[in-house]
C-alpha cells in the first residue's frame, strides 16, 4: 500500500448524474470552494465538457477562483475524444486539465465507437497532443475497465501500453456499471499494479451492488494511489463512493494519510444535500442524523463505564457530539444522560416516571426530543411548568395564487411585544422571516440557522390527521432538535420553532 492517498471528488460531475440533481453556477462555485479550501480534497472533478453555457460558465467561475488561490492544478473537467472540441471548450473556461474519455473495453471500442484499438489509440493521440499545445495536462479514464480487464485483458493491456509512452500523468480505472467485488478486483489491480509499477493509477468506484467501499479498500490494498468520491455517495445510479465514509476507512483501517479535514465533512455533506434536493439517510455512516445516537439503554449505561459503546468514530472528529435518544427503548441511563444536560436532578423514583411517559410516547410513535424533556418533567412530576419568555402572541399566514404567501407576527420575548410582518417562499418561510427580522433588526441578535426540516403523517388519508415536525437548528455551534405536533402543519413547524427560541433564551439566561 501507499503511505499517502490522493482524493479525487467528482460530486460535481459524476454526482451531479444523479437523476433530478443539477446545481446551477453559484453553487458549483460554492460546493467546490468547500471541497477544496475547507476539506481539502486532492483534486475536484467539476463538469463534463459541452453541457450547457450555464455548466461553462459554472466552470469559468470555479477556475477563476482556483487561479486566484493557487489551485488551478486541482481542478478538472471531463473531455471526449471529438476532434479537439472538448478540449477548446475547457481552455476557454480557464481549466488546465482534461479528464479524457477513453474506452477501457474492446466492447466498447469495437460496439460504441465501431473502431479498432489501433485506431481508438491513433485517436487518442491526437486529442493528447493538441492538449500538450495548450499547455492541458491530461488525464484518462479507461471507460467500463472493469469489464475490459476480466473480459480481454489484452485490450486493456495494449491501451495502456501506447498511452504510457505520452503525457498522460494518471491512468483511471472505472468500475463504470458497478460489477466489481473486492475478491476479484484484488487480482485485476494487481494486474495492472505488476505490468505498470511506475504509472499512477486512481479507481472509481460504483455502488450498484453496494460494494463501493469494499472494492475501494480492495483498490488501496493492491497500491492503487488515487480514489474518487463523491460527498453523500452522489452519482449515476447507484452512485459512487461516499467521501466521509473513504476517509474514515483510509484512516482507521489501513492507517493511511490523506489531507482530508474530517472535521469538515458534516458541513460539505449538508452543503450538498441542501443544493442537491437528495437527503442523506438518517443512518448514513459519519454524516447521518442518527449515526451518533444511542438509543439502546444498555449502550449509554455502557458510556457511562469508561466508553465501552465507544468506537474509532468518535463524533467529535467530525465536528459533531454524541446524543441519547428518547424513546421506547430508552433506560434510565439515555434519561439520565440528557437530564445531565439540562442540568436538572431528579430522584429515582421521578427518573422512573419520567422514563415510563418517554416510553409510553414511544409506543405511540411520537418523536421527543431533548428539548421536549424540561416539559415532560414539569407533566409528570405536576411542577410549574417552565417560564416561557419567549411567547407567541398571535400570527396571521395568507397564501394566494400568483402572491407570495405573507406572515404577520406578534411575539413577546422576555415581557416586550414585537410586531412585524414579512413575505416568504412558503407560509412557514413567512413566519420565520418576520422572526428573524426581529431579533436582527428590533434585538441586534442573531438568530438560528434551520439546517434540517421534515415532516411525518401518519398513513390512512384523514385531513385533520395529526402532523409531526421536527425541526433541527444551529446556534453558536450548538445543534437543537424541536418537536411540534398539530392537525395544521404550519402550526406545528410555528410550534417546534417557538420552542426552539425558548431552548436558548433558557441557555442564555
């Protein structure tokens, strides 16, 4: 193995195949500045040549930045073997490599282009030479190598042979149609590792039968020097390799360098998943929702004696914190845990009987989250229930056709009324803009950042069911969850945000 591992991410090339996923300029420009400025990926493949004047303009912009940080080098485009007009549209965006596309099995040399490998290689050389004249470094792609090299290695082999005596700086081994399995891809990399020591190779995986990762360590144990990724496994089908989970194999399992900042990946992987409109599953590893939530009780008791629960993955390294759900399955432990957090002390026979509510909630599949437990406290013990200081006097949501919908607001925050309206995208949207024109304009203070937002229902058609949101918020770099539960669902979104601001003036007091 390589001491040291080159990323590659192609979020924003081969991610962006994922279907109904298309990111306009700006936020290229912004996803690529994150992945190379903050997390510190190795290369960012950004487009395919010849899209769209949007995808060229989108391009433009990303080199222009990188140029201006001494990162030009780091960024590149994917071109076709076409007569040169890939590689004009990539010069004229600024971009200084190609990845070129070539075809890494005879099937498709022979079927797709209807050429032989000699005249495929003719080809390609010349697509080389006229990048060696604009001053474009060169990549290639050995497109469908998987299948070339268990089909007809010799194929692959004479591809290779000819295009190592050019300027091609790396050779890259695509699992195009995502039929590797890691036992097998051993073998094949070692191929390729035995007949070409001195030539660089990367791999790109692909998930179609959720090998991605394993064929990943399979490319790193047999010397492969480079792999691509793509932030939340972004890709065509199934997808590619999820950049979190590579950096926390390459690091923990096999002890390699890469000069990732884990402590990054949350942010880009939230970044993505925002532009992308793709939500990253709750048990996604290192990114999702609840992949640092314990909800056994066992498994917090165990916490508690010397982190026997505890693995590699801590969650700090990824610039997160542990939690301990509240739910059916919750002991007295997971209570103890979040009440610790509070503050707040409680006998064992009222931890009891608040545990026993939290689990009778759970039954009913009702979601409480942390912020909810002050109240559930106050119900089951029959104490005053907490202060509210921030309170909700009235608030009036229109929507109409061809208008944006509109929100007026009276709210009392700590004994003083405020008054405002404002118009949003949505009626929720609406109700928090006024908010937040308060506490920036009336308050001179910041307000929270909703960075996660969905809704549950539950199945049968009724129109007054009952609807759950559950809002996730950041604030000084804290992370609050807040529940609402009503028959209208603006309500309920209104009702977990109040509770949200009550959670942080009760902090601040």
């Amino acid at each position: 193995m390589n001491s040291n591992i080159e990323i590659m991410d192609t979020t924003l090339r081969d991610g962006e195949q994922t279907s109904g996923v298309s990111f306009v300029p700006h936020e290229k420009l912004q996803i690529a500045q994150k992945l190379l400025r903050d997390v510190r990926v190795d290369r960012i493949e950004v487009a395919s040549a010849r899209v769209s004047e949007g995808e060229k303009k989108a391009v433009g912009s990303i080199c222009a930045w990188a140029a201006r940080h001494n990162l030009l080098d780091r960024v590149e485009v994917l071109g076709f073997i076409d007569h040169h007009t890939s590689l004009d549209w990539i010069n004229a965006c600024g971009c200084r490599v190609v990845n070129m596309l070539c075809k890494g099995s005879r099937k498709h040399c022979e079927l797709q282009l209807g050429k032989s490998v000699e005249e495929h290689i003719a080809d390609i050389c010349q697509e080389i030479a006229y990048a060696d004249s604009l001053g474009i470094a060169v990549n290639v792609y050995l497109e469908d190598w998987s299948n070339g090299i268990k089909d007809d290695p010799e194929y692959v082999f004479a591809l290779v042979d000819a295009l190592s005596q050019t300027s091609v700086r790396r050779f890259m081994l695509p699992d195009t149609l995502g039929v590797l399995d890691p036992l097998s891809a051993v073998g094949y990399f070692r191929k390729m590792r035995h007949r070409y020591p001195n030539i660089h190779f990367d791999f790109h995986a692909h998930n179609d039968y959720d090998l991605a990762i394993a064929n990943v360590s399979a490319a790193v144990l047999s010397g492969i020097q480079g792999i691509h990724t793509a932030v939340n496994g972004l890709g065509e089908r199934a997808g590619n390799a999820p950049l979190s989970s590579v950096q926390a194999i390459l690091k923990d399992h096999f002890h390699l360098e890469t000069g990732i900042d884990e402590s990054k990946l949350f942010d880009v992987s939230r970044l993505v998943e925002s532009y992308s409109g793709v939500a990253v599953p709750a048990n996604q590893p290192i990114v999702g929702e609840n992949v640092f939530t314990q909800v056994a009780g066992v498994h917090a008791d165990g916490d508690n004696k010397s982190g026997l629960y505890f693995n590699a993955l801590l969650p700090e390294r990824f610039g997160r914190q542990r939690e301990y759900a509240l739910g059916k399955n919750s002991g007295k432990a997971n209570i103890l845990k979040n009440l610790e957090a509070f503050g707040l002390e409680l006998t064992p026979e009222e931890t009891r009987r608040v545990t026993q509510r939290i689990i009778e909630l759970g039954d009913k599949k009702e979601m409480v989250t942390q912020e909810d437990l002050p109240y559930i406290v106050s119900d089951v013990l029959k104490h005053t229930a907490p202060e509210e200081k921030v309170k909700l006097m009235s608030y009036l949501v229109t929507t109409a056709y061809g208008l944006m919908p509109t929100a007026s607001v009276k709210v009392e925050i700590n004994g003083e009324c405020y008054e405002t309206q404002a118009a949003g995208d949505g009626q929720f949207d609406a109700f928090v803009r006024a908010l937040r024109h308060i506490y920036k304009e009336r308050l001179g203070r910041p307000f929270p950042m909703l960075t996660n937002y969905y809704v549950t229902i539950p199945p049968g058609g009724r129109t007054d069911a009952f609807v759950q949101t559950v809002i996730t918020w950041t604030f000084n770099d804290k992370t609050i969850r807040t529940r609402g539960l009503d028959a209208d669902q603006t309500y309920a979104a209104i009702k977990a945000t109040i509770k949200m601001l009550n959670s942080i003036e009760d902090e601040m007091s």
